[in-house]
C-alpha cells in the first residue's frame, strides 16, 4: 500500500518486484503527466544547475504543491488541503519532519523517476496479474 508520495514509491517497486506481490493498493497517486511532467524534469534541471543540488527550491516546491489549497477557501494555512480536521494539519506543521521544501537534487530525481514508473505497458501487464485498487480523491464541491 501506497498513499501519496509513497504510492510512487510503489510503483517503482511494482515495476521492480511486481512478479513478487498479490496486489497493491495506491491512494491520492496520479498517472501519467506527459508534457507537464518533462517541464517539471527541466525546471528541475535549471534550478540545480543555477542554485545547486542542495538548494531547497521553493519555485519547484510551488510548482508542485501551490495548486492543492485552492479548493480550500478560506485558508488558514498553506497546508489546509491535507485533512479537513484542523488539529491534524496543526500537527503536521508543528512536525519538524514535515513540510519540508525539498532539495532541485530531489525534484530533479523524483520527477525522472515518475517518468519511469508511470508506463502504461507495466500497469496493463500488472492489473491482469493481480488485484489492483488505485484511489483518487476528489473534493465534492
């Protein structure tokens, strides 16, 4: 099982060690981004390359992240879009393990990586294989 940032984790596993598992579940993953996702890997190149691998790019950091609030009005916080229950995104901020802005060096390899993982042909071959549940949750307005 894999929620978020860990369903992508999971796909790399799955295409690592597919032939190995019974199923798989992923939550809150996405699937293929095409053009978006080729941006996201030259963006990510240029900031590493003009900023460093060490710096933690909050241009990246918007891209990726800014849109997920907007559904969320009035915010409170930045991160509003993580759970309706207000004391739960008090915790994460106050967590100093989360929220981090993430290094160009990380973007650069994780949105390569999402380039590999998400093929279509290994998903087509896996979800003959075995029981396969991907969750998308969308806000009802």
């Amino acid at each position: 099982m894999g929620h978020s940032m860990g369903s992508f984790l999971s796909q790399g596993y799955i295409q690592r060690y597919g032939d190995s598992i019974d199923g798989v579940i992923l939550s809150g993953t996405a699937g293929r981004q095409g053009l978006l996702l080729e941006l996201g890997i030259i963006i990510a190149k240029l900031e590493m390359k003009n900023k460093g691998e060490r710096w933690q790019s909050n241009l990246l950091n918007k891209l990726s992240f800014g849109n997920y609030n907007k559904s969320f009005k009035p915010n409170k916080t930045e991160f509003d879009w993580l759970s309706s229950d207000e004391k739960e995104v008090e915790k994460y901020i106050n967590d100093p393990f989360c929220g981090t802005v993430f290094t160009t060096s990380f973007f650069t390899t994780f949105l390569k990586a999402l380039k590999t993982y998400i093929k279509i042909e290994i998903w087509q071959k896996y979800q003959r294989t075995y029981q396969f549940i991907s969750l998308q949750v969308n806000r009802i307005q």
